[in-house]
C-alpha cells in the first residue's frame, strides 16, 4: 500500500515550461528573467493582492511596459508542459491529484488545463495569500480533507520545499533550473525533472 493518499503539484515550474514566453514577449532571455524574477519577489509570502497588479508592476521593474503584461496575461493559456510531465500525470496511481499556484482563479485554471484534469486547483487568490504563506497548501488540504503526512507535494520552486514541508508534507523537488537548495528544508528527493516521482508512488 502507498504511503501517500495524494499528490500536490507547483503548476508554474513542476508543470508548465513558462520561461520561454515571459523571455518571448519581453524581448530577450534576459529581460524576460528579470520580469519573471521580479514578478516572484514581489508576490512571496504576501497577502493576495491581484496578480495581474503584480505582473504589471514586475514589468515596470525589468524596464517593460504595462503592454508586455496585458500580452502575457492574454497569452497566459498558451505554456507547454514540460517534455516529461504529461507521461508521468498518465502513468500516476490511483490517488488524488491537486495543485497549489500562485496566480488568480481565471489565470490558474487556464494555465492548469495544459496539463489536464485535477481533483483540485488551488489559487493564491482563493486562499488568500502566495506561497510559501501556509495558507495556500493548507487550504487545499482542507478542501480534500487529506492530512499533510499522506500527501507527496511536488515543488518546483526552492520556496515550496519550505513552504510544503512546514505543513508536514513529503517534498519530491523538481529542480529544473539547477537552484540553491533552501535554507528552511530539505526535499525527501531532488531529481532535475519529474521521472523520479513515479518511483516514490509506487
């Protein structure tokens, strides 16, 4: 028998390769890092506060323009799934599937749909804050009435190592852009895509 009851998955980074349409629209791989990395200082740890606010206000950081953000908001469906996540989704166990994002409802369920069907999506709009806040995770949990030692989240962000673990969750770390490992935690597996994760499910 599993160890685990379900499955949690970081959607922007575990999931959806979103690089490239940020580094896309802002005109080079450069500009587009510092637009995707302002966009996630800004938004860490905090109350909601609309996310579409925050990737106009990244875009102003980087030197871009509320025109760049009105862009990726309207292409926000168009992110590819990783290379391996759509073969690791279809051969899952049986058990619940959920994912944890740090985006408003209507951008989180649109980006969500390019990797398929979840029992849930939780949004930081619907919890009330972004990750690596408790609230987040917590609430998914709540919603499926899942307790946090039976459950395998899947990070793809240094700040959900910490953030999934300080609930009691395992932590399998997707580390698919070679980042410093946290200070606050250590995942139970770090690979550099997801085809580990079927070996902690089986």
């Amino acid at each position: 028998m599993s160890r685990y009851d379900a499955v949690g998955f970081d959607l922007l980074t575990a999931l959806l390769r979103t690089w490239p349409l940020w580094e896309e629209l802002a005109g080079d791989v450069a500009s587009g890092q510092r637009w995707h990395s302002a966009s996630q200082s800004l938004l860490r740890g905090r109350p909601y506060y609309p996310f579409e606010d925050n990737l106009r206000e990244a875009a102003s950081e980087a030197g871009l323009t509320p025109a760049h953000a009105a862009e990726l908001i309207r292409r926000w469906g168009e992110f590819e799934p990783w290379p391996d996540t759509p073969g690791v989704l279809a051969a899952l166990p049986a058990m619940r599937t959920f994912i944890v994002t740090n985006c408003s409802e209507e951008l989180g369920l649109r980006a969500a749909r390019r990797c398929g069907t979840f029992d849930l999506v939780m949004t930081a709009e619907r919890a009330g804050a972004y990750k690596p806040d408790r609230r987040p995770y917590q609430a998914a949990l709540d919603a499926l009435g899942l307790a946090p030692e039976r459950v395998l989240f899947v990070a793809g962000s240094a700040h959900d190592v910490g953030g999934a673990s300080r609930l009691g969750m395992s932590v399998y770390w997707a580390n698919r852009g070679a980042a410093r490992p946290p200070m606050d935690a250590v995942a139970l597996r770090e690979e550099p895509d997801l085809r580990g994760l079927l070996e902690l499910l089986g």
